[in-house]
C-alpha cells in the first residue's frame, strides 16, 4: 500500500484546477464565493472543471455562510442542486450542518445524503465548531457513504486544535472514528511533520496555494511545494 500523502486544494474554475493538478495536488474541493466560506457551485462551473482535469473532485453542498441548513425553501433548493450536479456526473461531495446549539442537524444531512446515492463525501469544518465533537462523530458513522472529516482541530485553526487532531488520530477505527482525517483551516508546513508521525495522511489547502491571495488564482508552484513536503 502507498504511503503518499492526499493533497486536496480548493478550486474556484478550471484555472484554479488545472495549476492544481500541474502542481500535484490528487484531489479538489470544489467551491464559490470563498467570501462566504465556500458555497456551492453552479454546474456549469463543475462540467468545465471536470473537462479540464483528471483527478477526483468533491463538490461543497452549502447555500450560505455559517453552517445552518437554512429554511426547508433553502434545502429544496439544494437538493435540487444536487441532483442538477449528480445528472453531470458529480460523484463526490462536502457538507455538514450544525443545529444553532452545535448538535448535528441530522434531519438536514439526511436529506442531502439520501440524493447522493452512496458517494463519497466529506463532513466538513462544521465539525470543528460542534458542541461535543465524539457526539457528532458517533451521530453520523451510519451514514452512507461518509469516509472523511474535514477538520482543524478547533474552530481557530491548526495551531489550536493540534492536541485535539493528535488524539482523534489516536482513536482511528474505534466506532465513529472510522472515517479519514482531512487536516485544513490553518494548516502550514510546520505542521506536517507532527501530523505525519501522528499517522495523518490527508491535507487540504487553500490560501496556502495562492500565495498573492484569494483574488488570483493557484499557484501550480505553491501547489508543488506542498506536494513535495508530503513526499
């Protein structure tokens, strides 16, 4: 079995795309709108991102900033969304949705869970800002198709949630730890070495591959030092 690393990197279009893969990464978190954090994209700009390269994409399925579901009307409308992106041949996602007391909104995630057939998909950062972390964990390992958690550790980032990342490493493949560990929110390469020996195998950037900013697009350069470091 490989001991290479999974390098996700967050692509806006198929510029973004493009250098992405040029610079090594093996996967894209699909968004718009990184002012709000990452919404989801317009089918459109998935057709022409999965034109323009050959690795995996997973595709972010949120409609507004923050980590609400939103009104029943705003989850129709992504559900809609997501069939729209599942007739174009979207086969991996991202989405997480939070009650306003932090406990998972099941209700929500199933719904959304149930369009996407058995794919692949990632709960993403919302588990970092959760009420009790192993309880979210535990109330989502049924679900299908959930192999990854996107995650910092902590809602302020890496830096402050490394103990926490270490001791959820420590406990993979216990029952609601099943699921990868995807190290992002903050992440830098100083990090990589604990993490690594920690077992951590899976790493996404996004500022951390435009170095002029979130107004230019990937660094094909910025991409290939990151894959080099996990090399």
């Amino acid at each position: 079995m490989s001991n290479r690393a999974l390098l996700e990197v967050i692509a806006l279009d198929a510029e973004d795309a493009i250098a992405a893969q040029a610079g090594g990464a093996d996967r894209l978190e699909l968004v718009t709108d990184m002012a709000a954090d990452g919404l989801t994209p317009p089918r459109e700009t998935f057709a022409a991102i999965r034109a323009s390269v050959d690795i995996s994409l997973r595709v972010m399925l949120r409609k507004a900033d923050g980590f609400s579901a939103g009104t029943a009307e705003d989850l129709d409308r992504l559900v809609t969304e997501v069939r729209a992106l599942r007739a174009e041949g979207a086969d991996q996602f991202v989405l997480g949705f939070l009650n306003p007391d932090g406990t998972p909104d099941l209700a929500a995630v199933e719904t959304v869970v149930a369009e996407l057939g058995g794919c692949g998909w990632t709960f993403h950062r919302a588990i970092d800002r959760a009420a009790d972390r192993d309880q979210l964990r535990k109330a989502l390992a049924d679900l299908p198709g959930l192999d990854t958690y996107l995650t910092a550790g902590a809602a302020g980032g890496v830096d402050e949630g490394l103990p926490v990342l270490l001791a959820e490493a420590a406990r993979t493949g216990t029952p609601g730890y099943e699921p990868r560990i995807l190290v992002g929110g903050g992440l830098a390469l100083s990090h990589l070495p604990v993490l690594r020996e920690a077992g951590i195998n899976a790493f996404h950037i996004g500022g951390a591959a435009r170095p002029s900013g979130w107004d230019r697009p990937v660094s094909a350069a910025a991409v290939a030092d990151w894959r080099a470091a996990l090399a």
